[in-house]
C-alpha cells in the first residue's frame, strides 16, 4: 500500500547552453533532493536545454530524442538507483516530423509508468512553441506510483482548470507542472508583479478546487535560448523560478526565490487531503449533470 505521507523535492534550475552539462547537472540536483529525503521528484520544463522556443529553427528539432531513448534510459536508472519516483519534461521525437513536449514519469524500480504529452501549445512572442510541438493526444493522466498517484501537466496546462479538474478525479494525489516561464526584461516593471501573482494565484487555485496537492517548478535565470552558441535574437526572457508546494487549501507548504537556483522539499499528507475534502465538499456537489456546455468553445445567446 502507499504510505499515507510522502516527500516531494522540486528541482528549481539554470540552464547552460550545452544540454549534455544540463543533464548531469539535473541528475546531479536529483540526487540531492534524494538524500534530502525527496520520495518524489520533479524537473523543470525542457530541462536539457535553454528555452529553444524564443524563435522558430528547424535545427532545433535535432534536440528531441524518442521514449524510450537514451535520456529515458539514464533517467530511468537514476530512479532505481535513488528508489524515487521521478518526473521529467522532455522534448520526444514520435515520428519524422511529429514532436512532443511529453513528461515522463518513472518508478522508484526504474519502470516508465507513462507519458504525458503537453495538451495547450502557446504562441506568443518569444513562445513560439507551436512551431515545436504536437498537442498531446494521450488526454489528461495519472498514474499510479509505488509512492502514491500523482499527475502531471505542462507550464501552459496550468491556466486551464479543465485540466486540473479531468487530472484530479482520476485520482491523483498531487498535480505536478513542469513549466518554463519568465518576464519579458521590458515588461517586468510594469507588469511583472502582476503576472507572477496571477500565476501564483490560478495554480493555488486548482489545489482549492479539486482538493488536492501542487507542485510547480519552474527553471530560473535569463535566456536567450542559446543552444550550443546559437542565440535567439532579441532581449530573451528572465525566468521567475518561484517554484512553490501548496495543500489542497492553497497554502504554501514551500516556495523558491525568483533568481537562485534551489532544491524544495515538502511533506505531501493524504490525511489532510481528506480531512480538506470533507470540510469543502467541492467534488461531493458538483453538477455534473449541468455541465455539458462546457465543451462548446463559446455558448452563443
């Protein structure tokens, strides 16, 4: 049976120009949040690289690798090694010209228990990820672990509450979003309070809502998207980390800083997961007999 409390570690990190050393960096600082005690672990969107999103480069798709593959491999070894269970953003090649950005999720025995592909694609400026990626087909998932049920989504994923909502009543225990977010430089002043706070603000949201735990992690630092010396024009992006665990009441368990890298670790308790539950019964008195609309794109008067 899983245990009634677990501990996750969230894996706020940089990213260097050169994906080999991103790699053993991420493995490096998993192997940290190991020994911290972390049951669970998480990495940041597209972790390997630096953000190469900021433009549209056909070069770039020469970074994906298929699942399984020789990253899955390293990384489903790393979570045998630790007994963890271990969540990883990567860039997945399904087919000639078909690309994913999919999470991977692995066992505490190494096994890949399964992918979730990215669903909501954004393209706006300097997040062309359209140009990239495939929307996820495989739907919203959880899946069982030897540690508990948890789910995942991607960065974009997390504006949408039909996500978390589909995710939540398959039972997942924590909602984990894997995200690569960050100000524009001449934004940050006047919007940037704002728009970290919204982020916060919608995430704390979906724990409230579905009653249960989440975990964002975000990578941290500015990038122009410089893979192996080939930058992005323009003025790049300084992600925010501000990576952060929260209960199934909204309440920050942990929550990283906007500029330093930073492992967090935090107690995930299914006791108080019920106990929430039953005092805000939101999933006991939905309507669910009303909500049919809900797929329409707009309802027209």
């Amino acid at each position: 049976m899983p245990p009634d409390k677990f501990r996750v570690g969230l894996i706020q990190m940089s990213a260097t120009p050169d994906p080999d050393k991103n790699l053993e960096h991420a493995i490096e600082q998993v192997q940290q949040a190991a020994a911290g005690g972390a049951q669970v672990v998480c990495l940041p969107e597209l972790f390997q690289t630096q953000y190469f999103c900021q433009r549209e480069d056909a070069s770039f798709f020469d970074l994906a690798e298929p699942i399984p593959g020789p990253t899955t491999n390293r990384l489903s070894e790393l979570a045998k090694q630790l007994r963890i269970v271990l969540i990883a953003s990567l860039f997945e090649k399904r087919a000639a010209g078909v690309y994913h950005n999919t999470a991977a999720v692995f066992d505490t025995d190494g096994r890949l228990c399964g992918l979730y592909r990215k669903m909501h694609i954004p393209d706006d400026p300097l997040y062309y990820e359209k140009f990239y990626f495939t929307p996820g087909d495989l739907g919203f998932r959880a899946f069982d672990t030897s540690v508990g049920r948890v789910g995942t989504l991607v960065c974009w994923d997390q504006w949408y509450p039909e996500g978390a909502r589909l995710t939540a009543l398959q039972g997942a225990h924590v909602l984990f979003y894997p995200t690569a977010i960050g100000w524009h430089p001449a934004e940050k002043a006047e919007f940037g309070k704002a728009q970290h706070d919204a982020w916060r603000t919608i995430q704390r949201a979906h724990a409230i809502a579905n009653g249960v735990y989440v975990a964002v992690v975000n990578r941290v630092g500015f990038e122009n998207g410089n893979i192996r010396g080939k930058s992005a024009p323009g003025a790049g992006l300084e992600f925010w980390g501000g990576s952060f665990l929260c209960d199934p009441f909204g309440q920050i368990i942990a929550e990283a800083s906007h500029d330093e890298e930073e492992i967090l670790i935090g107690e995930v308790d299914l006791r108080v997961l019920e106990d929430v539950r039953r005092n805000w019964p939101f999933l006991r008195d939905r309507r669910i007999d009303s909500y049919a609309p809900i797929t329409n794109r707009l309802i027209d008067q």
